[in-house]
C-alpha cells in the first residue's frame, strides 16, 4: 500500500507490505527502530523480547511518543515495559504495523519526535 507523506523532513515510511516497510525509497525486511533521523537494526523478534537495554536505546531519542508496530496482530510489551514508559513520561502506542506507519508520518509530520519499533 502506498503511504501519502505530509512533510519531508526526518525518515518517513513510503510503503508497506505484510514482509516489508520502505522508508525515504529503501526497502526493510529486518525488524527495526526507526526515529526521525535514525534507523538501527535489531536482533529482537518479539515485543516480548524488548528489554532494558532496547528501552534505553529508544529513550536516548527523547521521544514524545513510541509506536510499537507488532506485525499483522497486537502484542504489548512486558508490564514492567511499559511501566517504565509511564514513568518517564512517555506516550506509547501498539499496533499493526500498517497503522503505525500511518501513524509514524503523520506525527512526524506534526514535528513530534517518535520512535517506532517495527517486528514482522
């Protein structure tokens, strides 16, 4: 499915396929953390298997948002996860990963910093 952008600036999800994500024209197959000016490969291929050191990878973004994209189906992350994130202030979102694409563009779009972890 093609994805409309509202801004250019930062990374951006161009399309999206139930194997695959593109961002600014290059294609994804791995699970990644994608923020505005930053895409990392992980090694996790769960939500269940985000832990500490993956939550401090994403908080060294400052993020006023996290949008966890779980593939074809919600899974939230461990309790203590998300107790964290709650925390320190930070907003948190789960869901498919089309919606969070969606959801990515339009955010960055509005100049929020945000960080999407994507799991296929």
């Amino acid at each position: 499915m093609q994805v409309n952008l509202h801004n250019s600036q930062g990374n951006q999800f161009t399309n999206y396929a139930q194997d695959s994500v593109t961002i600014n024209a290059i294609e994804y197959k791995s699970n990644i953390l994608v923020s505005n000016e930053l895409i990392i490969d992980i090694s996790i291929n769960s939500v269940k298997e985000l832990d500490n050191i993956y939550l401090n990878l994403i908080m060294e973004q400052s993020p006023d948002i996290i949008l966890f994209g779980t593939g074809n189906k919600i899974i939230y992350p461990h309790q203590d996860i998300l107790l964290k994130l709650q925390q320190q202030r930070v907003g948190f979102e789960v869901m498919t990963i089309a919606a969070m694409c969606r959801t990515f563009n339009y955010l960055i779009g509005e100049g929020r910093k945000v960080v999407a972890i994507v799991l296929f």
